[in-house]
C-alpha cells in the first residue's frame, strides 16, 4: 500500500480520488436473467493496516436490491481514477479492477446496518503511480472537532444518475445536505418503515447510484467523516414517485462496530 494518510488530508481533491464507483453483477441459478447494480464506496485503512472498501449492504445484497434470494454475487468491480500525485486532480480514464466472488471477503454487520466492508484477496493496481490507493483512515472517524448537530451543513461525494457516455468524465459529484432530525437518536427508531440500523436523517438529494457515498462535514478545514449514504424516502414507495428531499445515512458508528467486531 502507498499514499495512506493517517487522517482526511485538508485536500478535497484527495477525498475524492477514496471515492470509486461500484459494479456488481449477478446471477441466478435457476434461470432468471441477471443484473448488475452501481452504486458508490470508498477506501477505509483500519489501525492494524487492512485495506478495505466501504460501500452499502444493498448494493451488494441481492435480496435488498428488490431481488429473489435466488441470486448470487458473480462479480464485484471497482472503478479506479488515476489522480495526479502533483496536484491530486483526476487524469486519464478509469481501470476495472474486477474480482470473482470467491476472490472477495464481505464484512456484514451484526444488526440490520445498511454498510459492509470488502477485503480483495489480490488488489491488481496498475504499474502508473497516479492509480493511487488512498484511503480514509480508522483513526479520523472517530476524532471529531465536536459530535454532529441538528442543523450541521453536511456533503456526501458519489456517482448518482446515469452513467456518461465519456468514461473519462464520469466524475464523482459532490452534494450538500443537513442533519434534520437528532443525530444522538437512532432514526430508524423513529421511523419503522427504514429498517435499518443507525441511521440518521438528512435534508437532502440523494439518488440512485449515490449509495455508499463518503458523509462528510469540514471543520477548521479538516472533513470528518461521518456515515455513508444509504437511501432517501419516496411517496408512496414506489421508484417513480418524485424524492421527499429527505435522506439518510448510515453512522459511522455501524462502520467501527465492523472493524472491532471481525478485529480488522
């Protein structure tokens, strides 16, 4: 591993080269036609130096993705960008690194959190030094200036909407959103209808595809962060009903518990 930092740097172009796009592919066994779904993750460098890549239980979970448990995992691939180690701004285009199924350990949480983290038995990082792999480290997640607050203005970086026809500029895109309800309150206590644990609300946009985005507040120009997205409420509960303005992530508190949890 080269290039990981002890902390979030005061860089906002290095947060988002931890950032990638996930494709995951599946399959069924008894003949349904397979699918894949993209969503967002991001680099994670636990206390004892593993490597991993954090994104949502439902991007990877067949049964979360509105799927029979019929389906399995074929593959899981990574988009890496090649960022400038100069300037850390992105150039060229993004390489695949796919692996099997066989070739990926997923960390699942104990309750019912909407995260998971995926160790890669042999990560085949290209020879140019610019793929960098960058990484969030343990240590920052839980060294914040002060805890979050009703009202702190937040931002969450990921992949929402369609793919771009140029993959050269398929860029993650970063949003804004603010904490609405009392972060010190499991939401999904509140609100039974989420079904997932540690969850706090949000004002804000998120999309499809933005699932598994970093959940991040700057403080004295340093980026805590502080979850990971994982969904947003819709009318009615079907796909095609317009957004609430109303999202949630998952604390970064569900992240840690993995980490002790499989002594990571």
């Amino acid at each position: 591993m080269k290039n990981l930092p002890k902390m979030i740097s005061y860089s906002r172009q290095l947060l988002l080269s931890m950032v990638q796009k996930i494709s995951v592919k599946f399959r069924c066994d008894i003949g349904n036609a397979p699918f894949s779904v993209t969503g967002t993750g991001f680099w994670l460098v636990s206390k004892k130096g593993g490597l991993f890549f954090v994104t949502n239980r439902h991007n990877i979970d067949p049964t979360m993705c509105n799927r029979s448990s019929s389906y399995s995992i074929y593959s899981i691939t990574i988009l890496l960008r090649a960022f400038s180690l100069v300037d850390n701004k992105p150039c060229g285009n993004v390489k695949e690194l796919e692996h099997d199924a066989n070739e990926v350990t997923i960390y699942y949480p104990e309750n019912t959190a909407d995260v998971v983290l995926l160790s890669m038995a042999e990560l085949q990082v290209p020879s140019d030094q610019n793929y960098q792999l960058t990484g969030i480290h343990e240590s920052s997640m839980s060294n914040y200036s002060r805890k979050p607050e009703l009202f702190d203005q937040l931002f969450f970086v990921g992949f929402p909407g369609k793919n771009r026809i140029n993959a050269a500029y398929d860029m993650p895109i970063v949003r804004s959103c603010s904490i609405a309800s009392f972060p010190e309150i499991d939401y999904s206590d509140e609100d039974k209808t989420i079904g997932r644990a540690k969850t706090c609300l949000v004002d804000g946009l998120s999309f499809g595809g933005s699932s598994g985005s970093p959940v991040i507040r700057e403080a004295n120009g340093v980026l805590e962060l502080f979850g990971i997205m994982s969904g947003h409420f819709l009318e009615n509960k079907t796909w095609c009903d317009a957004h609430s303005g109303l999202s949630y992530f998952t604390t970064v508190e569900a992240i840690l518990n993995i980490v002790k949890e499989n002594g990571l």
